[in-house]
C-alpha cells in the first residue's frame, strides 16, 4: 500500500505540472471504493488551481470544489502529455489542457472523488479524524506525547491507526521505532516522555529521508513520472527477517501484530 512518503513524491512529481491546467474531459471506468459524486461533467471546463496532500489524500484544489484522490492498496497515478489507450487497471482519466492524469489501480480500492467544499460532510468524513501531519512545522513533539501516553495499545499498533499521526504506515513505523530503538509491543502508555520525543525526531526524519529516496518501491509503485523509489535499499529492519541486524548483528525477528509484519531487532529496541 502506497504511504504517506509514496504519496507525497506522487505529489511532488506532478502538482507543478498539473496547476493552473483547464480541465477537457473526464473517463470514469470501473467502479472504485467510493463514486465520484457528481456526473463527470461538472468537472469539465473548471481549473486546477493546486495539488496539496492530507495524509493519504491528494486533494487537487479546483476553481469550483475539490477533488480527492486515494492510492488505496495498489494504486499509482501518472501524469503524461499524450496518453496512451485506456488499459484494463486504469480506471480514471483526468484530461487537461496540460496532460491526462491517470489512475491505475488493480485492486480498485482507491477513490477519486468530488466534493464542494471541505465543510461537507463526506469530506468531514474522510478527513476529520486524521492526526497531526509528521512532515509540518506544525508537528507538535507536546501534542503527539500527550496524545501517544493516553493509548494503552502497543506503540506501534497506536502509529498505523492514524489518529494520532498520519501517513506512518507499515514500512516506516518499523523503521522509526527501529531508530527510536524502541521495540513496536511497548504499550504506548509506558512510554517516557524522553523515549517519544526520540520516536517524534525518528518519525519525521524517516519519513523524510523516504520522500527525499521517491519513496518505497517493494511491488509496482512508481510516481507520476513513471520512475520507482529507493528507500527500501535503506531499509533497517523491514522485511529483512533473519539477517543481521546493521548495527549490533543481532538477526532481525519478525511478528505479526494486527495481521501486519512488524520487523525490529531484540537487541537495539528495548521494550
């Protein structure tokens, strides 16, 4: 599933491009997890204005209303002058007078769709329960332990829900507690103050050196450009069950923890 890194150089790799385009046509394909809420050709004649990411919502700001787009678990977006015919997994086509921005998704769990205004319900829904973005100035290190010590859940099953912070997903919640060097079974609550203002600087700085590499490329993502990402070749503790560990060499485990993997070392993280 594409996360927030992902979709954040999804972003970064088209919204220049795309902002200030008029928009000529509209394909909708196959159903996706939600409709697009209006016929397509409300859309038709109005200008993208700017793309902007909400966790793992992009949100392309229109001259009348807003567009979301949700990746799902398998999705990509490409963003080209000239399109080629429609495949079987591309199941929206925006055209503009600058390029078609395309969906492909073959599992269809991802969404576009359109809303007036953010005040409206459906986009209330979407977004209103989302937490602190870990990429903004505005990520506040007091509000995030104030918001983790209150949850009796195992840390890293309090990261995933979102609520709390977004978009740190499966890949990166492993690695920014590997380099918290806190093991992902602690209870949030037991956590010190000290040992989450390390997990606030290992969140934001993971993060960040993952759009910084274009992301995670472990099946077909790719940006909007078409090009993969590399932060997996970082990659400290995720998916690297059995080898050594890169720093003690202690051989990293594996558990599952909410029908997820979650990779750490036994010896660098503490419970």
């Amino acid at each position: 599933m594409p996360e927030l890194p992902e979709v954040e150089v999804t972003r970064l790799s088209f919204a220049d491009r795309i902002a200030g385009a008029r928009i000529v046509g509209v394909r909708v394909g196959k159903p996706l997890r939600w409709p697009l809420q209006v016929l397509p050709e409300v859309l038709v004649g109005q200008q993208v204005v700017r793309v902007r990411r909400r966790g793992k919502y992009l949100l392309l700001d229109l001259d009348r209303g807003i567009l979301f787009i949700h990746l799902g678990m398998s999705g990509s977006l490409s963003f080209v002058s000239n399109a080629p015919t429609s495949g079987k997994h591309d199941h929206f086509d925006l055209g503009t007078s600058q390029g078609v921005l395309r969906l492909n998704d073959p599992r269809r769990f991802g969404a576009v769709v359109y809303v007036n205004s953010l005040d409206e319900p459906l986009a209330i829904k979407l977004l209103g329960k989302l937490g602190m973005e870990p990429l903004d100035p505005g990520f506040d290190p007091v509000l995030f332990y104030e918001r983790i010590v209150r949850r009796k859940a195992p840390i890293k099953q309090v990261l995933l829900a979102g609520d709390v912070v977004v978009g740190v997903g499966n890949i990166y919640a492993s690695e920014a507690l590997f380099q918290a060097g806190i093991r992902p079974t602690v209870r949030a609550c037991r956590l010190s103050r000290p040992r989450v203002a390390k997990l606030y600087e290992s969140v934001r700085d993971v993060l960040a050196r993952a759009v910084t590499k274009g992301g995670s490329t472990l099946r077909d993502f790719s940006n909007a450009q078409g090009e993969a990402g590399y932060f997996q070749f970082d990659a400290m503790v995720y998916g690297r069950e059995g080898l050594p560990c890169k720093v003690c060499g202690t051989p990293i485990r594996a558990i599952r923890q909410g029908q997820r993997a979650s990779f750490f070392c036994g010896q660098c993280q503490k419970p």
